[in-house]
C-alpha cells in the first residue's frame, strides 16, 4: 500500500474510520495477487509493522488496537471471507528515530517515499 498511514484514526472518529478502511481495501484490491473474488477460505495470519514518528502534534507512538481495526477490516472481502478467519495477528511498532536495519527493497522503497507507513503481510496454510 502506498501512502502515509491513518495510524491515528480509530473508531470514535467513523468518518476517519472508514476512510482509512476504503485506504487498506484499495490497497489490498491493488496487490492482492489473485483473480478478484478469489478469497482465501483457510485461517490467515496477519503481520502488521507501523513505521512511525513521533512527532509534536503526537508526541505518543500510535495506539496498536487503533491501528489494527481498520486494517483487518479493509482486507475482509478482498483477501478473507470473513475476519473470523484471522487466528493470529503479530503487530509491531517501529520508531523511525533509528533507521531500518536491511529493510526488503519494498519496504526500503516505502521508508524513502514516505515519512510514516505500514508493512501488511498475510499468510495462511491450507493444512490447519
């Protein structure tokens, strides 16, 4: 996905809320290596890492719970069915104070466009 994050929003604030879903569902619609309609029925895991600075007008790192909710749900319908099927999510936070020890050439790619982002990756195994 390409774009500052909506780390911020969460879900007291529904327009922001959804706005950041549609984000995360035209993203993943954009990347999603599959024909569309083609969903993953199996339990997925999800890996979340948010790539963020602190900053004056938010002088405290991203919430995690803030930041996961319109994830998972911008990714239902286009990579899952249904979010029951997530049974494992892994989130991480990262302070850019320090730089990005051997980043993959995409995230190296996002770190230099972008003052703030997130990594998205999903698996699932067809044997659980």
């Amino acid at each position: 996905m390409q774009g500052p994050p909506g780390a911020t929003v969460n879900t007291k604030n529904r327009k922001g809320y959804e706005r950041w879903k549609q984000t995360v569902e035209k993203a993943a619609r954009g990347q999603w290596p599959f024909e569309r309609g083609l969903l993953t029925v199996e339990q997925v895991t999800v890996l979340v890492t948010n790539y963020y600075r602190v900053a004056r007008d938010r002088p405290y790192p991203p919430d995690v719970d803030n930041v996961l909710k319109p994830i998972l749900d911008g990714m239902e319908g286009v990579v899952y069915k249904n979010d029951n099927q997530i049974f494992r999510v892994v989130s991480d936070r990262f302070n850019l104070v320090a730089p990005v020890a051997s980043p993959s050439p995409v995230l190296a790619e996002g770190l230099a466009r972008f003052a703030e982002l997130f990594y998205l990756r999903v698996f699932w195994d067809e044997e659980q």
